[in-house]
C-alpha cells in the first residue's frame, strides 16, 4: 500500500525492470506489483513519483554519438570546413538542452577552436544537429551559448557568453566580447529582445555565464557565472537592470574526483541553479564541491543588498555528491546528477537530502549528467552527459575505444510530471510582441524516435499553422538592444 510507480530497479549485473501498475481510480493508489526474485545481493529501487498516479516507463536515448555531426548544406561543405579549421570534430560537445513541442535543442560551447555552430536542433530522423534557427544566425548574431531556457509563451533565453576559446589551452585564442542574453520567439521565428550586459555585472573579459532559470511571475531572470571566484546575476526584465552577487558560497577549490574510476581534478565555482516552482528559493551549487545550498528570492530581487545580506540567508542543505547541472520539477523535486556515480538523482525538499532517490545510474554511459530540462507533452525529464572530464582532459579520442565509444548521449526518463515553469503559466506578462530583424521559418517537424524497446517510425510532418511567413520588421531607428 502507498507505493509510488517504480520505472526501473538497479542491480550490480543485468538490470531488473519492476512495474507497479496503478488502478484507473487515484483516490486510493490500489496496486498490483510483479514480484521479483533476483539471486542477486546488492539491490537499489529507483522510484520517481508522478502526480497522476500513472505507469512510469523506462529510460529512453534520444541521441548517442562519438563525435558530435552537424547537418550541413553538402558534402563538399562539410569537407571544406574541416580542411579550413571551420570545424574541428574533437572540440565539439554538447551541453545545454531543452524542448519545446517535441523537438529538442541543444547548445555546443564554443570552447576550442573549430565549433561552427553553437546552437541547434537535434533531427531526430538523422541524429544529426542542425544549427538554429539558421547557420548564418549561428555564424553572425551567436558567439558562444552555453545554455538556454524556453518559457511558457515558447520563447527562448539564449544565454550569450560572448567570448570564444576560453579553453583552447593559450591566452592568445581567447575571443572576448560582449555578454548578452537573446530572446527568440520559436512561434513567431525571430529575435523580440536582445539584453547586454554592463561591464560591472559581467565582465566582458571573464565572462563564463553558466546557467538560468527564469521567474516570469515577477520578471527576473536567475543566472550563475563560472568565472573566476563564481557569482550570481540576477537580470530584471521589467526594469532591463542586472545586478551581481558574489560571495564565499558561490567561490569554486580545487578538488579531485573519481569519474568511472578515472581521477579527474576541477575548482569551478558557482554553476548548477534550479529554482523552486513556488519561486521562493534559488537552490545552488559548485562542480567542486558536494554541498546544496539554497537562498530566498527575496534577497536576490533587492537591488540595494550585498554580500553580507546574501551571505547570512543562504541555508546549507546537505551533501549530494558532485554535479553540474540541476532542474526542479512542477511537483517540486529536485533533479541533479552524481558526476562520482554516473546517476541522475531525485529528491523532495520536505525530506533530508540524504533520502534522494537514483532515477538513473550507468558510470559506463551516463558519464558527465550535464544540463536538464523536460519535455512537457511527455511528462519527462531529458538530459544531457557529455563525458566533460575526458573532453577537458583531451583524452576522450586517445586510443583504445574512444575512437567508437559514444561520448555524448540525450537521455529521457517519464516522471509524471513538467518543468518547474508549470506554476508560472497562469500570471505572465506578454512583454515583447514585436519581431526585431529577419524572421526565420521554422524547421520541419519530426516526429518522435528513440532507441528504448518499441521505437516508432520517424518522418517528417508538416508545420501548418505553425509556418510564419517571411518578412522584416517595419525601418525605425537603431537602439541599444539591437547591437
């Protein structure tokens, strides 16, 4: 009595699938269970719970690769990239990712040299990234984009580092420019708001923006910079001011851990951010450090506190392991990975910490948990793992099965459940309406793949209503937030 839909059971050897199948009737969960017995000693159950009461399915890959291939124009384009250093295969990785109506974005830093596209679609049909929404927007208007986050009018936050190379290993390759946050409408097919950045928020030369999360209830954008000591940028869209934060919580040292068994050394500062659904707190953490910590909103909407007014509000909540990326869902559980273990773990803020359930362990495949978000037709979260720790060690392609191992996957798991951005759809302000530049016809749908047990056919649907016809905006006069 009073179990929750178990979607998988680990064990150390083959995997055990375990299903409890709930009454159609979710007044009283009345369940049937498969009983399993396993002549196996170690065994650890992973059970996300879903507010419908429904059967929660098996992990499912969208995308696995051992390099990361772009959709170009020919082969003879693709070839001349390569040949001209345009695109340098081995300094490609993926990392940030959302959806919207199905399709799945991702974000390839421009970390080293030779990566011609920084955002992109993934066709599902061909595995293959094509740069969004055009590889001319990619080449002219993009730098470098680390993450992004899509709101509910189907808007996307593109956050721009401005900077390119800032680990191609010498001073000298380090492009530096400006730090701005793009808007783009994915309905409309075109940029509403371009924001930059003032040079006392985010220095143009140290720039590392990170992550984000937005509250569109109030208006403010929450974003962790990854540069130097780490900071919080806290960005008004209402008033178009930013402010930062910067404290001893937020500060990276170096560490080594152990990543399938291979040490891997790191003192990044602040990066994770997830903001809780009833947008009272920003939960945060370091990749170089095990500890959560959360601070009220309230503290980080003030444009008049400081360090000390941050510092004495922050709670440490406990240990969760190393990990990058985090995300809360609309039931209020929290999402994070386990870099240590290769798991994506799971839990509720009205327990201890130590009580966070694995959602998903495999320290051969799910290297690197990086960036999370949820598909919301679905119900189910998707991430991201990028094997970082080889791909910054320049070891990912040094013989042995690097060469044909897949280092980048898309992964997704039903959780009953959508993006903590649920609660804000019913209070949001229609704040930009108006097309600044070219508009962009998006791309043909594709329907869904994966390659999980019972896979469906892919093809290609045609947008209809979703089509937005060509066209530029109306001449006036040039402003700041068009540079």
């Amino acid at each position: 009595q009073g179990l929750s839909p178990v979607s998988s059971v680990s064990v150390s050897g083959p995997s055990i699938m375990v299903k409890v199948v709930s009454s159609p009737s979710f007044n009283s969960l009345s369940v049937s269970i498969l009983i399993v017995v396993a002549l196996l000693a170690s065994v650890s159950v992973s059970a996300p719970s879903g507010s419908g009461g429904e059967e929660v399915s098996s992990l499912k890959e969208y995308y696995h690769a051992n390099r990361v291939e772009f959709q170009w124009n020919s082969v003879e384009e693709k070839e001349a990239a390569i040949l001209n250093g345009e695109y340098v295969p081995d300094n490609n990785a993926i990392a940030g990712i959302k959806v919207y109506d199905s399709e799945i974005y991702l974000t390839v830093p421009r970390w080293r040299k030779g990566v011609p596209f920084t955002l992109a679609r993934l066709n599902k049909t061909t595995s293959l990234l094509e740069p969004f929404p055009t590889a001319k927007f990619n080449k002219e208007q993009l730098t470098y984009v680390q993450s992004m986050e899509i709101d509910s009018k189907g808007r996307m936050w593109i956050l721009d580092v401005g900077r390119r190379h800032i680990f191609e290993g010498d001073e000298e390759s380090v492009e530096n420019g400006q730090p701005r946050l793009i808007v783009y409408d994915l309905v409309k097919g075109c940029v509403v708001y371009r924001y930059l950045f003032p040079e006392e928020v985010v220095p143009v030369a140290s720039s590392f923006l990170n992550d984000l999360v937005l509250d569109e209830v109030n208006g403010y954008v929450y974003i962790s910079s990854t540069a130097g000591d780490g900071g919080l940028i806290v960005f008004n869209y209402r008033t178009q001011k930013s402010h930062r934060f910067d404290s001893k919580y937020l500060q990276g040292k170096k560490v080594t851990m152990s990543i399938s068994s291979v040490p891997f050394t790191i003192d990044a500062p602040s990066d994770g951010i997830a903001l809780s659904p009833d947008l009272r707190f920003l939960y945060f953490c370091t990749i170089s450090s095990p500890l959560l910590y959360r601070v009220p909103t309230r503290v980080l909407q003030s444009v008049v506190a400081e360090t000390f007014d941050f510092d004495i509000n922050v709670d440490v909540i406990g240990e969760k392991g190393y990990s990058d990326g985090m995300v809360f869902d609309s039931e209020g559980l929290l999402y994070y990975g386990d870099l240590e273990k290769g798991s994506v773990m799971v839990w509720d803020p009205s327990t201890p910490l130590s009580s966070a359930r694995t959602l998903f362990e495999n320290s051969e495949s799910n290297i690197w948990p990086d960036t999370f978000g949820f598909d919301e037709d679905e119900k189910e979260i998707v991430w991201t793992s990028n094997t970082l720790n080889s791909f910054f060690d320049r070891t990912m392609f040094d013989g042995g099965d690097g060469e044909v191992k897949n280092h980048f996957h898309v992964y997704g798991v039903p959780v009953g459940a959508n993006s903590y951005q649920q609660s804000q759809t019913q209070n949001v302000p229609q704040t930009w309406n108006v097309c600044k530049g070219k508009r962009h016809k998006p791309f043909q749908k594709t329907s869904r793949t994966t390659t999980s047990a019972g896979s469906e056919s892919v093809k290609a649907e045609p947008q209809g209503s979703r089509d937005v016809p060509g066209g530029q905006s109306k001449k006036r006069k040039v402003s700041r937030d068009d540079l």
